[in-house]
C-alpha cells in the first residue's frame, strides 16, 4: 500500500480542477497545467474540494503509478496556487547577468555574452548582478531551466567560481603544490 498515494490532495478554494478522460486540469492565479495519467492502472476521482487516487491493480506497475500520480497531482495544484522558486548565484570576478526584455543575458568568463531566451510560463529576476530567480507554475520546468542555465558554466572546485544554486555547497580541492 502506497503511503503517500493514500493520502487525498486537498483543493484550496481560489484553484479549479477537472477531470476529462486520462487528463488532469488545474487552474488558478498563475496560470493551467495539464496531467495526463494512465487510467489502465490509476483511478482519480474528484470529491468535494478534494482529490482521490487510488490503484486499479495490485501489481508492481500499478502500485508505483498510485504514489506517482498523486504527488504530480498534489505538484500541479501547488504550481498554479503557489508557484516554484530556483534562485541561483554568479561567483567569478566579472561574473553578472541582467534581463532585456524576456531574455537573459549572463557575462561568464567568455569572450562573448549568453543570451537565454525565457520559456513560455517562466519568469526571470535579477535581484542584483550576481542573483537570477527562476520562477513559475511547472516545477520540472523551473528546475530544467535552472539546470540549463547552471550548466552554462558549472561550480569548479578549485576557486570554486561558476553558477551555482543558493545553499550549494562546493567541495574545493587543493591546488597543485610547487
């Protein structure tokens, strides 16, 4: 029995779902997200402000599927309520970035500026220089555009420079002995 699929997700009042064959729909403030789940092994059923899954089967594909497929319900409501935060640092001396328009622009160590262009339902903020805020509704978005944005120049653990999210740690090695 899965614990967390046991659980319902709860609804909040300013959120509307709905349920149309194998496709799960949740709108609110910031904006509507679609789920499409398997409904050969998951059943969601929609009950007062609350959302019920449960398993068709008892096999191994279907019991793993219920605990999925709640919490990607429970990720989608709390995206278009709420909304996901990446917030990610520049360390490197000239290291900055700064918004035109909808894009992006990060000066990296090379010999030439990255311009990246936001995503459809993705949100830039340069709280300074050294600080971009990736926000919006779809959190495996959020978190893909943050990863690709790190990926531009990762942390090195020798003087530990690169774009890095806030909190990380980075190991640093010691350099080479003359």
């Amino acid at each position: 029995m899965s614990r967390i699929g046991k659980n319902p997700v709860v609804v909040p009042a300013d959120v509307t779902v709905s349920l149309k064959d194998n496709v799960f729909s949740g709108k609110g403030k910031l904006g509507e997200l679609n789920f499409q789940f398997d409904e050969s092994q998951v059943e969601v059923k929609l009950e007062d402000n609350a959302v019920i899954v449960s398993a068709l089967k008892a096999t191994k594909k279907s019991i793993s599927l219920w605990g999925t497929t709640r919490a990607r319900i429970n990720t989608l409501i709390e995206g278009v309520n709420k909304g996901f935060v990446k917030q990610l640092e520049l360390r490197g001396v000239g290291y900055k970035a700064r918004l035109q328009g909808n894009t992006l622009v990060l000066s990296l160590g090379y010999s030439h500026d990255i311009n990246y262009e936001a995503p459809k339902g993705v949100k830039f903020v340069c709280a300074s220089a050294t600080q971009v805020e990736v926000s919006g509704a779809d959190k495996q978005l959020v978190g893909q555009v943050a990863a690709e944005i790190r990926k531009f120049r990762s942390p090195e653990p020798y003087k530990g420079k690169g774009v890095r999210y806030v909190g990380e740690y980075v190991r640093r090695k010691e350099g080479k002995k003359k």
